[in-house]
C-alpha cells in the first residue's frame, strides 16, 4: 500500500477534519504527492524516532532509489 489512498479520502469526508484539510489532501494527491503517515512502514525510520516527528510527509519521487533522502521542513509554527 502507497500511503494514502482515495479510500482514505472518502473516510476523510465522512468525518469532521480541520478546515481546508480535505481540500489540502486532495489537492496534493492531484498534483502527484505521495502521503506517508508516520504509521507506513516507508515512513523513515530516522525520522521517526526524533521527539516530534511530523505525522505525515509529501513525498514527491521514488524514496527507495534514494541512497540518502534529502528533505526541507518548513516551520511548524510559522509567523508573518
């Protein structure tokens, strides 16, 4: 299984999620992202162990062709 599915998307829309959430999901699944939930077994296993981990990573491209993924991380708490 590939992150998140289309499945995923419709159980999305049967629940209450945070405004602009579902709009968010599908907009990067439209424009080619794959989504890995810190669950998924792709999920970086470096990553995961840090004190905060991000619950979700957009991946763009093929990690296992990757010898040394590179990633830029944006502030969680961003300010003007």
């Amino acid at each position: 299984m590939d992150g998140i599915t289309p499945r995923t998307v419709s159980a999305l829309h049967t629940q209450r999620v945070p405004d602009g959430a579902a709009e968010e999901l599908e907009d990067a699944l439209r424009r080619g992202f794959r989504l890995i939930p810190l669950t998924h077994a792709d999920y970086p296993s470096l990553l995961r162990q840090i004190p905060d981990p991000p619950p979700l990573l957009y991946v763009s491209g093929d990690l296992s062709r990757c010898g040394r993924p590179v990633a830029v991380v944006g502030s969680r708490h961003a300010t003007a």
